[in-house]
C-alpha cells in the first residue's frame, strides 16, 4: 500500500514539473520545473529499489545537466520577450505539427502493444558473477574504460573553459572627447 502512495504522490510530482516546464514563462523557472520532474523520477527509482539509478538521476540529471541548462539560459540572456506572430523559419508551425501528430501516433502504437508484450512478472535476475551490479561497474569504468572515462572528464573541462571564454566580454573602451 505505501508503494502505491509513494507512486502516486512521485507521478504527480512529475506530471506537475512537466506542465511547468511547458506553461512556465521565465526559461529559469521552466528549468526549475524540470529539476522538479526528475527529482520525480528519482523517488521513482527509490520506490522500485534501484538506489544508484536514483543517486545517478539527482547527481547527473537534476544537478549537472540543469545547472548547464541554466549556464545557457543566463549566457543567451533570453529574458528578452519575442514576437510569436513572427515565423523565424518559415514552415516550422506545420512541421511541427506533423513531428507532434506522429510522435502521439507512435505513443499510442507503443500502448497498444506494450499491452500485448507485457507478462507483469518481475524481473528473476540477480549480481553478476557474485558481484553486485554497482561493483562491476565500478570496475569496469576504472580498468576497461578509464581512457574513455579521463576523455569524456577532459572534454567537459574543455566545454566549461570554452563557455566560460566565450562568455567574458571585451571591456568598454571608453571615449575622450578631443
């Protein structure tokens, strides 16, 4: 019963910061929603017993990648309002309105045959080899793995100096009237 109640309370958290995310004016508070709906899913995890998904989800999702999202809103500086009447692109309102017609078609295929598919049975799998899952991969990010690990880990530094670069601006030159 506390499951149930875990979950319902967990998809209303999610439904809730996915309609900010979307009705929200100002983008920050969009990206807050969004820090709302993935904290949603990481009490999900919780309730199904996947702690590292959860710590992974928070970590990952509502730290890093909304903290990026919120590094770009503040350097685009898009506090500005635009003209929606105005088409930046011409044709984009009916593309996407094919791209969101096609993707509730696929939805609804996927319901209709997950549906099918679907026994109910929980999963009969345990540790690999004896080991806990979080072990195995531990180890094989540190030994099988570490150059593309040190790789992706340079590559973000690289990322936050380049934004960081561009970011600066040049200073005023002032004028002296002769």
């Amino acid at each position: 019963m506390a499951d149930k109640i875990v979950f319902i309370v967990a998809a209303i958290a999610c439904l809730g910061g996915a309609v900010g995310v979307i009705v929200a004016k100002n983008p920050v508070h969009s990206a807050l929603s969004l820090v709302g709906t993935l904290f949603g899913v990481a009490i999900q995890f919780v309730n199904l017993g996947a702690h590292f998904l959860a710590a992974v989800q928070v970590v990952v999702y509502a730290g890093a990648i909304v903290v990026l999202f919120l590094f770009v809103i503040m350097l685009l500086g898009v506090d500005k309002t635009e003209d929606l009447e105005v088409d930046s692109l011409a044709g984009q309102r009916p593309a996407a309105a094919v791209v969101g017609i096609l993707g509730v078609g696929l939805l609804l295929l996927l319901a209709v045959r997950g549906v099918q598919v679907s026994s109910g049975m929980h999963s009969g799998t345990g540790p690999l080899e004896g080991k806990a899952n979080i072990v195995l991969l531990g180890e094989a990010l540190f030994t099988d793995y570490v150059f593309a690990f040190e790789l992706t880990s340079a590559l973000l530094v690289i990322a936050v100096v380049g934004a960081v670069v561009l970011a600066r601006r040049a200073p005023r030159q002032e004028v002296h009237p002769e």
